[in-house]
C-alpha cells in the first residue's frame, strides 16, 4: 500500500480544520446556503486528491480520516489546549444588557443575526440579558437577569405556602407525581443499570 496516502490524508484533515476555525462558528442547521455549500466543496476537495479511483486507497484515507477525529476527540477531553486550539472558547456578546461590539465583529456576526438568535430563545430585550455567549457550536448561551427569569414552580409553591399553607397540602396529597412520558423511560433505566443512581 502507497504510505503516502496517510500523510496526505493527516495534512488534508488538518488544513481542512484550519480552514473551518477560519470560516466561523456555526452549526450545520445555522448556515446559510452559501456556506453549506462552501463546507461540502471543502469536503469533497480536500479527498479528492487522495482517493483517485482505488477502492483500497478511498478505504483507507476514510480509515485516517476516522483515526484522526478519534485521537482529536481524545485529545480535546485530556488537554485544554487541544480544546482551545480545535472547538474555540465562547465568545461574551451581551454583557449586563450591553452589547459587545467589539466581541461581534471578531466572530462576524451581526447585530441582526444574534438578535434572531435571541427570538429563537424566546428573548425579546437585549436589556434582560445579564449575560450571553456565542458558543463553540455556534449556539447562543446566556442567563437573564433576575427581574427577567420567569418563576419557577418551587418559587411559586414558597410563595403559595406561606400565604395558603392549607391549600398546598391538600393539592400536594392528590397530585402525586402522575406516570407521563418520561417514566417509562426511567424505569427502563433502572433496570437495565440497577446500579447507575447509587
């Protein structure tokens, strides 16, 4: 077997990661079209010269190809520099309700474009952010602000309790937790690995 073939299809994946840290932060289903497109063109570039049209070399490239994202999975779970170096770091775009421009224009990304992430979040003011990041995967983190957090339902049975001590008894009594789509579920899971949640 040709040896060249792995040592192209190491320096083809590395160029080809290089060249996608380069082209931004975002998940497949967040590219436009033109991006999508350029990302398959890379991917079919990049094997193109080294498949040619041997079976056995198309084989093992795909082989190298596997190996190489393993050991660079691998790689990011023992050491943080291989993690910084391959995935990135999130990115603060909204501090304390304040837009950091500066952050936006490292990551290309425009105010219109975060601002449709934020709605897919459910978010309607950049002033109830306390803190948002534009993560690895190109997805939006980010935490309100307290006057901005919707209640929780521990929240609410405090607040009931103190007021209407009687009443969350009585409701707590009848409305023992009820089977729902996730208890079938657990119970598999208990079983299947009695000693997973001990």
């Amino acid at each position: 077997m040709d040896l060249s073939v792995i040592w192209k299809s190491l320096i083809l994946i590395a160029a080809g990661t290089l060249l996608l840290r380069i082209s931004g932060r975002k998940s497949i289903a967040q590219m436009t079209l033109a991006q999508t497109i350029v990302i398959i063109a890379i991917g079919t570039i990049i094997v193109q010269p080294i498949v040619e049209k041997s079976v056995t070399k198309t084989i093992a490239a795909a082989a190298v190809f596997v190996a190489t994202l393993l050991i660079l999975e691998y790689l990011q779970i023992k050491f943080n520099f291989f993690e910084k170096l391959l995935t990135g770091k999130s990115k603060v775009v909204i501090e304390n309700g304040v837009l950091n421009v500066k952050a936006l224009k490292k990551l290309r990304l425009t105010v219109d474009h975060l601002e449709m992430r934020m709605r897919n979040e459910g978010i309607a003011k950049i002033e109830d952010i306390k803190y948002a990041t534009l993560e690895p995967n190109g997805l939006l983190g980010y935490e309100l602000k307290d006057d901005a957090k919707p209640v929780t339902v521990g929240e609410l049975k405090k607040i009931l309790d103190l007021y209407f001590p009687k009443a969350i008894a009585d409701n707590t009594a009848i409305n023992k937790e009820q089977p729902n789509i996730f208890t079938e579920i657990n119970q598999q899971s208990k079983q299947d690995h009695p000693d997973y949640l001990q």
